[in-house]
C-alpha cells in the first residue's frame, strides 16, 4: 500500500459515543515522498553509529544501566511522574513519602524493560511478552487495579473526565483481541518488505492507537521501541533512550499521532519518529564519547589513590551504574567497616567526584555528579 492511500480508519458509534477503529496495518507499505528516504537512511546510519560505541566501550554493561534508567525515568515523565534523576537512583528510604509512588513506576519501568530483554531470547516480540511487560509495570503502583498483564475488556478514553469529553475514544475492547493479533503479524511478517525502522514507527502508531490496556499504554509502546530494535539487531543494547525526545517535542508527538487518526497523515508521523531517532541517536554518541573520556580522567584519579586503588576502582565501577549512594551503600557492596567507607568517600570528595547534596549532617547523599550531568546534558 502507498502511504498516499493509507486510510487510517473509522469511527463507529457505540453506546452515546464513537470509538475509533484502525485499520489493520499487516501488509507492505511504499511511499513517493523521498524526504523519507533521505531521514530513512540518516536515521539507519546514525543508529549503526551509537550501536558501534556499545562494542568498543570497555564493560558497556555498566554504563547501559544507566541508560534505562534514563529512558525509564522519561518514558514516565511523559506520563505525568515528578520523578528526577538523581531521586531515581536513590534507594526508597530516601524519597519523601508523597514521591515514592512516582519512584515506584520508575522502578518498575526499569524492571520491565531489563527482564523484557533478557526474555527476548526466549520469546519472540509477541502479545504474551507485551502483557508480561505490562504485568511488570504495574506492580504494586498506582494501575494495580487495571488489569495487569491483560487487554482490556471494558472501554478506556485519552483526555477528558468521561466518554463525552475525551479527547480521543480508543476502539471498542471487542476489537482489541484482533488488532493486537494483526499488530503481532505485522512485527514479524517476512513476506513484506518494509524497513524496519519504518515498521516499528508504524506499529508504535498503531499501539497507541489500539490502546490495548486499561493503564500504561503510552510506557507500554515506546518500551515496544526499543524491544523491537534490539529484537532485530538494530542495536545489541538498549542505548537510545527515545522518550527524551518525545518528552522535549510532547505537544508534537502527540499532534502527529493525533493527525493520523484525523487525516490518515501516515507520513508526517513517520518523519517525526525518524528525525526522533536521527536525534536521539546522535545524543547517545555524545553521551558515549563524553563517557570515555570521563573514564580516562577517573582512571588516573584511581591509580593515584595508591593503597586504596583497588577499593577505589570498585566504588567507580559501582559509580558507573549508579552515581548516588550513601556510606552505608559503600559499606556493603565493597563489604568494609563504615569508618573504612566514609574515609574512602571522603577522599573522592577532595578529588572532586562525589559531591554530598542534601545538606544534611547525617544521612548523607553523594552524587557523582560530572557522569549524572552527562545524562541530563547530552540526552
């Protein structure tokens, strides 16, 4: 099909209102527009770059830890969490109460997202997975009670108070069972010839728009992003954290979501999610190459603790994947007394590394500060 004939659906009326029903997507799509060509291949060669930097950074794993918190955290912030970065990697004795349930989603998405991958090799990117994930997600938060790990089997809405004055009215639940299977077939569907990075904008459109889940569709669908890249050996670690562009272009994501389902304008949501990648990606450089060069500096500060080197390369290793922690932390994963860890922690203190920012005389909090600002800066 040409994008020029993409019809994306219709709405029906149901009880006192219309829903929207898409049309199924699982056949090959073509387009004329050779802008999309042009971003198409950009957004491929920019993706193969930042996949690259997780083969020669030195124990990438490490620094990918925070690379989905990063996405977690934003993916959520989209969804209304007040939840900030360093506040994500505190432990939950240290949030204020009234945050912890903003911290808990997060959490979760990380989970999620961490065990999500781990299945992959298990499980092809399937409905079963998806509702695994969910399932995930809403674990002892605030969607608890929306039917975790299931479709929905009543009516949802975006926007609005109720049925009449939502934004928008997702399909009937009786249609959802057989969209999601048409989605399913789509991801996996070798008999047609579609980019991958075109299908999975398409399909990130179509959940969406589908809304198969009473809570979590928005974290659900972008988490199916980055599932399907990895799935398909676009990238071979979750790297790119996409949801910081679409947080940063909120209004924009979500008017060219809207613009589909208004005008079956398929090809400027494709140019969107493109140029997101395109974007995205070449932050995810920067972030990398900001890294090594940060790790080089660290290195050589290690080496000048003599003695103490080899508790101090643990504690930056720990650092790497979690730039807050407490004395106590230091204490128990490099299993020394707590007089031997607040020393070490210290001396990271008058080297410029860890730098305490609660103020407080006890319970105190450091951060390492120089890597915590390369994901909010370069992001």
């Amino acid at each position: 099909m040409n994008l020029n004939d993409y019809t994306s659906g219709s709405w029906k009326q149901q009880y006192q209102y219309k829903s929207f029903s898409p049309a199924f997507i699982n056949h090959t799509f073509i387009w004329d527009d050779p802008i999309i060509n042009t971003l198409l291949e950009e957004a491929t060669r920019t993706l193969s770059k930042l996949d690259a930097y997780t083969m020669i950074v030195p124990n990438v794993d490490i620094f990918i830890k925070m690379h989905i918190t990063k996405e977690a955290n934003t993916s959520s912030k989209i969804e209304g969490t007040q939840t900030n970065m360093d506040e994500v990697l505190m432990s939950i004795e240290d949030i204020a109460p009234e945050k912890r349930d903003d911290w808990q989603e997060v959490q979760n998405y990380i989970t999620a997202m961490s065990e999500a991958i781990v299945e992959l090799e298990n499980l092809p990117l399937s409905n079963r997975l998806i509702k695994q994930t969910h399932k995930t997600l809403l674990s002892n938060v605030r969607g608890e009670t929306k039917m975790p790990g299931a479709f929905r089997t009543s009516q949802n809405w975006i926007g609005g108070s109720n049925l009449n004055n939502a934004s928008y009215i997702p399909p009937h639940h009786l249609e959802v069972a057989d969209l999601m299977g048409d989605l399913e077939l789509f991801l996996h569907n070798q008999e047609i010839h579609v980019p991958h990075l075109i299908k999975i904008a398409i399909a990130h459109y179509q959940f969406e728009t589908i809304h198969p889940f009473l809570d979590a569709n928005g974290r659900v669908g972008r988490l199916l992003i980055t599932l399907y890249l990895i799935d398909k050996g676009l990238l071979a670690k979750p790297s790119l954290y996409l949801s910081d562009f679409f947080e940063r272009n909120k209004g924009s994501y979500y008017d060219s979501l809207t613009m589909v389902r208004a005008s079956s304008d398929l090809t400027a949501w494709i140019k969107f999610f493109l140029t997101a990648i395109i974007e995205t990606a070449k932050n995810g450089e920067q972030t990398f190459e900001s890294i090594l060069v940060l790790k080089e500096e660290m290195d050589e500060v290690v080496i000048s603790f003599g003695k103490k080197a080899q508790n101090a390369g643990k504690l930056m290793s720990t650092l790497y994947q979690n730039p807050v922690i407490t004395i106590n932390d230091v204490a128990r994963i490099l299993d020394i007394v707590h007089s031997t860890a607040s020393i070490l922690v210290s001396d990271f203190e008058k080297r410029g590394i860890l730098v305490e920012f609660t103020g407080n005389q006890r319970n105190k909090v450091f951060v390492f500060d120089k890597y915590l600002k390369l994901y909010n800066n370069n992001g």
